[in-house]
C-alpha cells in the first residue's frame, strides 16, 4: 500500500472484513416498509446490510456521524474519490474537518446487464437529486406522498437536529444513467431483484438515515407511480473487525486540530481559527 497516495486503501483488509461479516453475529433486524425514515445507530467495525424482500426498491441513505452529526456525507468528495456509482469496496467520506471515510461497501449483489439505449448505466448513485417536494410536485407526483427530504426532516427532528443537516444522498439500489451531452441524470429502472443486498462497514460510530423512495424502483414515471414502497430487510451485526482509523499510520495529512475543539467536536458557530491570526500576521 502507497501511503503517499493522498487516499489510500488497505484492500486486503476489506476483502477480511468482508468474509467475516459473513459469520458475524446479527444483534438487530427490522423489516421496514413504511414511509418515514429509519434511524440505525452503528459502532465502529460493526455492518448493516440492507435487502430486498419484494422486488427492487431504491433506498436513500444519508449517514452522519452519531456523537457529532455535523461530519456528513460529503457527495462531492466522494463522487471525485470513488466514482459517481458505488459499488463494492467504495467509501462514503465525511465532510471537513475530519474529512475521512464514514462507511466502506463490503458487498453489493446487484448486477447491472447490458441493455440497448443503457450504456453508462449502473446502480448506486452517490447523487441524490430527487427527493425534494418541490421536485416531486413538479413532476406530477401523487399528492400526499412523503418525499425522502420530507422522510429525512421528520427523522432528525426525533434528535432535534436540524434539517440543514440534509444535502445529497446515496441512492442504493438506484439504477442511473449519465446523459452527459444533456449534463443529466435519468432514473432507470432497477435490475435489482428479491434478496440483493448491500452490506456497509462502519469506520467510525456512524448513524444511517435510511428512507425508502417514493420512486419505487425507478420504472415508472413519476406522474404514473401509484403503489407503495417495497420491503426491505435491515440487519445490524456485531463488529467484524477495529477500523483501521484516518489517516493511516505514516501517511501524510493535513493537521485538523485548528479545526476542532478539545472534544474533537466541529464547533456549531462560527468563531475565529485558533492559530490563524499567528499565521497571516
């Protein structure tokens, strides 16, 4: 491994983890099939696998850190590091100032096959981009149908926490295609089927916000969906192995501390840098 590299990557390290989450002790399992979004609080090492029960059915994930919900999902980051689709072994980065992986996939079962008028399609979107009220209306969306933002708000004010907290999410089990004359994203119908699953690592004490999309599985257009969201299974498992920690042992990385209090909490107003007024005079 090239520690140099600014985002390395302990492969081997996942590819173990991954065969023992085969055997790891389940501690939690729900099945959840109603709109409203579901809180699922992680230890670091332990794994939460989502699957399908009845057919494909988009799961919108947003995770953030549980002791300090600020450190988020940073979509961005992650489309630049990892790709705009996630897949096995991808990460899930958290926002500045810790800036380090929140969840790693250890394994994705869904296939993508190969069909005319789909080229550069594939599953698990790090995008979101649909799930607001307003896109829905616009759309021509049933009305009375929770949106996932609407999903989202309601989940955060059960911890009284913000619903700025709310920016892009993964869209697991999503089928997108990259239009990129158009500089589009186009929803396609899932290939996911019954008993695919995506099964995530926790890097650090990390909360996943889980809502299931109105949009189904992506087949139909929005003034057209008139059924419910489908299934899914959500298991908790016991620690399958102690992270590994960010940034790894000798490997060059900006110091962070300027950035955080004497808990390693980001502060929730906004005060001078320690140190930056040493640094510019």
């Amino acid at each position: 491994m090239d520690t140099q590299h600014p985002r390395p990557m302990d492969r081997d390290f996942y590819v173990q983890a991954r065969e023992a989450a085969t055997a790891a002790q389940v501690v939690e399992q729900v099945d959840f099939d109603e709109p409203g979004a579901f809180l699922l609080d992680l230890g670091a090492g332990e794994t939460a696998s989502i699957e399908l029960l009845s057919g494909a059915q988009i799961v919108n994930l947003l995770p953030f850190n549980t002791a300090d919900p600020d450190e988020r999902l940073w979509a961005h980051e992650t489309c630049l590091l990892e790709g705009l689709w996630l897949t096995r072994y991808s990460r899930l980065w958290g926002t500045m100032a810790r800036f380090r992986p929140l969840l790693t996939i250890l394994e994705d079962t869904v296939v993508t096959p190969r069909r005319p008028g789909e080229m550069g399609a594939h599953h698990h979107p790090v995008y979101g981009g649909a799930g607001t009220p307003a896109s829905w209306k616009w759309a021509g969306g049933r009305e009375g149908t929770l949106t996932t933002w609407e999903q989202f708000a309601a989940a955060l004010a059960t911890r009284a926490l913000p619903t700025t907290l709310i920016k892009d999410n993964a869209c697991l089990f999503q089928k997108t295609r990259l239009d990129a004359p158009a500089q589009r994203l186009d929803i396609l119908a899932s290939d996911a089927v019954t008993g695919d699953r995506v099964t995530l690592f926790a890097e650090v004490d990390v909360t996943l916000m889980l809502a299931l999309s109105p949009y189904v599985d992506g087949a139909s257009a929005t003034a057209d969906i008139d059924e419910s969201p489908r299934p899914v299974r959500i298991t908790r498992t016991t620690a399958v192995a102690q992270p590994l920690g960010w940034p790894y042992p000798d490997m060059g990385y900006p110091d962070l501390a300027l950035y955080l209090d004497e808990t390693g909490t980001r502060a929730t107003e906004a005060v001078p840098t320690p140190g930056r007024e040493a640094i510019l005079s």
